[in-house]
C-alpha cells in the first residue's frame, strides 16, 4: 500500500478592502494556504498590509489604512 499524502490547499481566497480615506481593492488574492481557523480573515489583514508595504515600497505611494476587510461575493 502507497502512503497517503497530506493534502495540500492550492488557490486563493478573494477579499475587497476598503481604506479609511475611501478608496476600494477589490479581488485581493491571498493565497488559501495561509487563511485558515477561525481567525482566518484576521490573518488576511496583515497578509493585505504586508501587500500594501510592498507595493508602496516599489511605487513610493502610501496607502492608508484599512477601514474593513470582506471576503469578495461569489467565493
């Protein structure tokens, strides 16, 4: 008999971020790997940050901060 496999989560869960100043991200992709528990969306927010620092690092535009955070319609 082989051995199983551990299963391995492959894709991305899709979030809308809407900053304080009122500007929209929408289709955020962070990757389902690292979403998970119950504090899962929590986890997705500091994954966005993180995004948003690199980003900016590379653009030299700041983004503000985040006002909320939701999982985008149809996942």
């Amino acid at each position: 008999m082989g051995k199983k496999r551990e299963r391995v989560e492959t894709g991305f869960v899709m979030f809308d971020i809407i900053y304080q100043d009122g500007t929209r991200s929408s289709h955020r992709k962070i990757p389902a790997s690292q979403i998970g528990g119950l504090d899962g969306d929590t986890n997705a927010k500091s994954l966005i940050e993180e995004q948003d620092r690199k980003i900016s690092d590379m653009s030299g535009v700041r983004r503000g901060p985040i006002k909320t955070i939701v999982r985008s319609p149809g996942q």
